[in-house]
C-alpha cells in the first residue's frame, strides 16, 4: 500500500514538471514574438525614415525649378518636365505614405494577437493550478481531461505562432519592395539630372555668340549645385 502511494506521488511529480516545460516553452515563444515585433517596429521606422529624405529630395527639386525660372525665362519645356517630375515624385510619396499605413495596421493587429496569447498564458497558469489541485486531490480522470486542454491550447497556439511568422514575412517581402523602388527612383532622378548638366554644356558650346559671360557663369554655377 505504501508503494502504491510513493509511486502515485511520483507519478504527479512527474506530470506536474511535464506541465512546467511546457509552460517554459510557451513563453520562451512569446519572448520570441516580442523580439520579432520590435525589429517590425524598427524596419517600419527606418520605412518612414526614407520617406522623410524622399521629401527632402522633392523640395530640392523645387529649389532647383524656382532657380531655372527666375535665370532663364526661355527653358519652358524644361521647367514643364520638372513639374511633371514632381508630380510623380508627389504620387511616389503618397503610395510610401499608404505603405507606412498599411504596415502600422499590421503592427497593430500583431499587438492585438500578442494580448491574445497573453490571455492564453494567464489562461493556461490558472489550468496549471487547476491540475495541481486535482493532482493533491488523486482526480486521476480529471486531471487527464486538463491535460488534454492544456495539450489542445498549446497546438492553437503553435498554429497562431506560424500564422505570425507568416505575416511578419509577408512584411519583410513587402519592405524589401518598396526599398528597391525607392533605390531606383533616386538613381533615376540622379541619371535625370546628370543628362540635363550635359545637354545645357552642349547648348552653350553650340551657341557661344548667343550668351554673355554673365550667364555662362550663371550656368556654371547652376550645374555646380546640381552635382553637389
């Protein structure tokens, strides 16, 4: 009769540190999300960051479009290029802004999902306490019926924290896009500028009698600033 009971008494040990691990493992895997959630949080930050110098870049371009207008009167088709060039810089800003937005949904139905297993876990540590009295109390059958709960929570679980990993790469792919948009827009306006240096070099040197020293050294200067 003794051994029965020292054997039962191990028995519940047993299970009750099977039950610890598990739990263990479970919040190591929330650790794990919280990790995940903060490099989102900085990706998205470094996102709105680029957004901020793609608006610096655009009012450079204004600079430069107001110099043209005010030194040469004649360049209207330039000056209409250049106002078609910030409107498409414009719409470019407006689709990173709608990103920004659309990764700050995200971020937060990841809080959202984050509460979720928080109450899981609160739900899953009062069940622990639960088969722990049901283990004092020798309830053998309802405490496998915890154990069977315990076991259904914790694959829910495991599937939520696939589904999360999902969309945290559906995330990284959809920054990874628009990083090399932006990257080939301002190689683009770079290239943009550099062929407009060349074609007012060409201009003035096919025209040397039409313009004064005063705006050859206007022009000098304009495509200095431009290059810097």
């Amino acid at each position: 009769m003794v051994d029965l009971k020292k054997n039962a008494d191990e028995k519940k040990h047993s299970q009750m540190d099977e039950v610890g691990d598990r739990i263990c493992r479970l919040v190591e895997s929330e650790r794990l999300k919280n990790v995940d959630i903060g490099r989102l949080k900085d990706e998205n930050n470094g996102l709105v960051l680029k957004v901020e110098e793609e608006r610096e870049k655009w009012l450079k371009v204004c600079w430069e479009r107001d110099e043209i207008e005010d030194n040469y009167d004649g360049l209207f088709k330039e000056i209409r290029d250049l106002r078609k060039k910030m409107i498409e810089m414009e719409k470019n800003e407006k689709r990173d802004l709608e990103e920004t937005e659309y990764l700050k949904v995200k971020c937060k139905k990841l809080l959202a999902e984050k509460m979720e297993s928080e109450i899981m876990n609160k739900n899953l540590l009062k069940e622990k306490k639960i088969v722990e009295r049901l283990l004092d109390e020798s309830e053998a059958v309802s405490l496998r019926r915890t154990i069977e709960i315990i076991t259904h929570d914790k694959v829910e679980m495991e599937e939520a924290k696939m589904e999360v990993k999902n969309v945290v790469m559906d995330l990284r792919r959809e920054l990874s896009k628009v990083n090399e948009a932006m990257t080939s827009e301002s190689s683009m306006a770079k290239n943009k500028r550099n062929e407009e240096s060349v074609s007012q070099m060409g201009c003035s040197r096919e025209n040397p009698n039409e313009v004064s020293p005063e705006k050859d050294n206007l022009s000098l200067r304009s495509r200095t600033r431009r290059e810097s």
